[in-house]
C-alpha cells in the first residue's frame, strides 16, 4: 500500500507528459489521449483518498529524495486527494459534455492544441492541491494562468480575444502581489517549504519581529489570490471570459480555475501562516465584508442580464462571494462550508453550463431569454439538468446548494459579531438566487405555439444525455449524502492543522 504515496507525483507528472505527448498528434488522438489521462487520474486520486482515509494522517512525498530545505515536497492528505479527485471528475464531464460543440469553436487544425492546454491545466490544479513548496505553487499559478488564457482565446474571434486581453492583465497582477508577498515571506523565513515557513512564522509572532512587513506579506498574497479568483470587485474580467469560450471551456473555467487559486489559499491560511495568526491578523474581516459584497453585486448583475451565459458567469462572482464569506467568519464550521461550496459549486455551475448550451442549440442557438422560451420542452434533458442547477443554486434541499447554505447558517450562528450581516445577506442573496434562476426555469417551461426551431432527444446526443445525468447525479448526492463529505472535510481540515 505504500506504493500508493507515489500516486500524487505521478498525477502531476502524467499531465505534463500527455501535453508533450498531445503536442505531436492529430485532434482525435490528442482527445483519446485527455480522456485516458482524466480516467487514470480519477482512479490515482480515488486510491490516495482511501488511502489517507485508512492512514488517518497526511503524508510526504520527497522529489528526488533531497529533504528540506534544499528539496521539494509534495503532501497529501484526505482534504488534497478528495479535491483532486473532485477536479479530474468535473474536467472530464464537462469535456465530454461539450465535445459536440468543440468543433464549431475551435479549428480542427488546433484542436490538438485545445488538449494540451486542457492537460497542462489539470497539471496545475494538481500540483496547486498537492505541492508542500510555495515556489512550487507560484510556477504553477503561472502555468495555470497561461492555460486559461489559451482556453479563453482559441476560439479567435473579438470578444474572447478582448476577454483573454483582460483576463492576463488581472492574472498578472494578481501574480505580481503573489510573488511579492512570497519574497518578503522568504526575506522574513529564509524558506520555501510550507512546514518550515509556519515554524518560523510563528517565531516571529511570538517574538513580536517584523510585524508590519509580515502584515504586508499576508495581504499582498492574499490580494493576489483574490484577484485571480474573481472576487468582488476583482471580477470585471470573469462575464466575457466565461461567457465567450467555447462550452467545455467555460464549465472548466468557472469550477476549476478560481477553486484552485481558492484551495492555495486556504493552504497559505492553514499550513504557511498558521490559522490562528491569520485570523489575528484581521484580514479575515477585509475578506467577510468584499464577500458579502460579492454576494449581493454580484446577482444583481445577474439579474439585470439578458444573455443566459452571461448570467451563470454573474452568478458565479456571487458563487465565490460565499467561500470568501465562509473564511471571514475566523472559524472551523466558516472553513468547512466554504471548502463544501467549493465541491458543491463545481458541480453545479459545470452542470449549468454544459444544461446552457443544449437550450441554445434547440434555440437557434440564441442566447437571449427571449428566444430560449419553451426551449426546455424542445430539449428535455437539458431543461432537467438546468432546472436542477437552478435549484441547487438558489438552495432548494435535496441538492448540493441547500447542504453549503445550511453550513453556512450553522457556521454564521456560531460567530456573534457577523452573524447578523452573514444571515441578512444570506436570505436576501438566496432571493436574489431565485429571482434570476427560477425566472429563466420558467421562461424555458413557457410554451410557445408555431416554433420553427428543432427538438432533440436523448438518442440524437446520447453521450451529451449521459453527461448530464451524469451531473445530475453528483450534484444531487452531494444534496442527499453529504454528511460523509462533510466528514472528510473537517478530517483534512484537521490534518492541516
């Protein structure tokens, strides 16, 4: 069994591989090639769960055999492998999702590189989960900023070259205050690795030194971090970039990408400054209060939207508004929602997206609500899974969104100084949920006499069916059974620590 700790470094390593191997092939191949990468990779991620599950502790993984300081580690525990395995889930849904829409957004002679930069991607996410060095996470931050980037622009036309454009100018500012908060990090520490930089850390606090410039280091990482997860007001650059890429891109994009930045930051709070400084640091409280804000500006920009991607964009900049919430509240239940949103908004808006496109196709692929009228009737498995999206958004129970709010009630009650604001902007944001949801739902729902526009069934696209039952599924089991989600949560959450 021990051979398993091999699993995380091997991941990372085949990602990099079928990149390079996927450089030099045909469109087809390269696919054939993403897709076995993605099912070896959920298999690897499925054994290392179980096994740090039986382990009942993390454990390291020495590059190269060289120990710390001059090494490199990777480190993986229960909360790593079951996001991990949680990634390579989503990429290969949504993959297979929007495959039969690839074709009309990228050209064919470019496809090959469509999934190498879909494999570098799913290096990076990897890598950001696993790595225990912070020079590490920032090589990949960058590998993983480039890889989005291409995502976004491969489609070639205006909007999405002007939605790459802004896209690499806030990610480059964002890594610019990253990698200036980790210099001064290893000014104060003398250290890469995560362990050793939390020791000497809390020397420093506890010998009261550097005070200020740790601060400073502090915010300037997290700053960045919240930049290149799209948090309220950073998230000017998020609509068109996920709006305007092709299908599968847009469905990775909004539940991968900002997750991974996301989870590296939640490794910065845990296991590079320690929680407890972090909280008294006060920053947590900068982060409640733009999360709340996110949560409000963020569905009312939904709600004022005529264009149905554009509006599950939207709402995703509500979406993280909630995991920001969840880490200002300076608690475990606060860190626990927020890590299960995570899981639980990957699903759902993967599933929205790949729902989005099934209604257009059957639209004359209009994406005005206007024209989406009856669509759900036309295209009965897409308007399912879009309904059950919708719900699970806005927090109906039996779907994963009701799980995450529940959390986050619990998590704001035990908190007396922000359990009010957290509860107001709770409801009035689950209503504003169902304002721009439930109003698309029922436009889809509405019957409309003399339409000229196809319909399709499950036989005309059966993998696209399965996809989204697919999701279905996992969305609605993360609603009905997550207590054992839950549970590894706070059992990762405790190996962190």
């Amino acid at each position: 069994m021990d051979f398993v700790r091999n699993f995380p470094c091997i991941s990372i390593m085949l990602c990099l591989f079928a990149g390079i191997i996927s450089s030099g092939l045909r469109g087809r191949a390269a696919m054939i090639v993403n897709a076995g990468l993605l099912v070896i990779n959920t298999a690897l991620s499925a054994c290392t769960l179980v096994y740090t599950l039986a382990l009942g502790e993390s454990f390291v993984y020495v590059m190269g055999q060289f120990p710390a300081p001059w090494g490199n580690e990777i480190r993986a525990g229960v909360l790593e492998a079951l996001m991990a395995l949680f990634f390579c889930i989503i990429m290969l849904l949504s993959l297979l999702g929007g495959r039969h829409k690839l074709l009309e957004g990228v050209e064919k002679g470019k496809l090959y590189l469509y999934y190498v930069l879909m494999d570098l991607l799913l290096s990076s996410l990897l890598a950001l989960v696993y790595t225990n060095d912070m020079f590490t996470a920032y090589v990949f931050v960058e590998i993983n900023t480039i890889s989005a980037c291409g995502l976004i622009m491969i489609r070639q036309n205006g909007r999405t070259i002007e939605a790459a454009v802004r896209y690499m100018i806030m990610s480059l500012l964002g890594s610019g205050m990253l990698l200036l908060g980790l210099c001064m990090l290893y000014d104060l520490t003398g250290h890469l690795l995560m362990s050793n930089i939390q020791e000497s850390v809390a020397l420093i606090v506890a010998e009261g030194k550097y005070t200020i410039p740790l601060i400073i280091s502090i915010v300037l990482m997290s700053v960045g971090l919240c930049i290149k997860s799209a948090l309220f007001p950073f998230h000017a650059w998020l609509p068109d970039a996920y709006g305007y890429s092709t299908v599968s891109s847009a469905a990775v994009l909004s539940s991968l990408v900002s997750k991974g930045y996301i989870f590296l930051l939640i490794k910065i709070i845990y296991r590079v400054i320690g929680f407890e400084i972090y909280r008294d640091s006060r920053i947590i409280d900068i982060l409640f209060v733009f999360g709340l804000m996110g949560m409000i500006f963020g569905s009312l920009s939904a709600i004022r939207e005529n264009d149905i991607r554009r509006m599950i964009a939207f709402s995703s900049v509500a979406q993280i508004g909630y995991i920001y919430m969840g880490f200002g509240m300076g608690t475990e239940a606060g860190m626990t929602a927020s890590v299960f949103h995570i899981l639980s908004h990957a699903a759902t808006k993967s599933l929205l997206f790949i729902a989005a496109v099934g209604l257009t196709d059957v639209s004359g692929r209009n994406r005005q609500f206007i024209e989406l009228t009856g669509s759900g009737y036309r295209n009965r498995w897409a308007g399912a899974a879009f309904t059950v999206g919708s719900l699970a958004m806005v927090g109906v129970p039996m779907f994963s969104g009701f799980i995450s709010k529940l959390l986050f009630s619990q998590a704001a009650v035990q908190n007396h100084a922000k359990m009010l604001p957290a509860l107001i902007v709770l409801g009035v944001s689950t209503i504003l949920n169902a304002i721009y949801f439930m109003k698309t739902v029922i436009r889809i729902y509405t019957p409309v006499e003399n339409t000229s526009y196809p319909s399709l069934t499950c036989k005309d696209m059966p993998l696209y069916a399965v996809v989204l039952a697919a999701f279905i599924i996992l969305n609605m089991t993360l609603g009905v059974s997550s207590q054992p989600v839950v549970d590894m949560i706070r059992q990762g959450l405790a190996m962190f620590a």
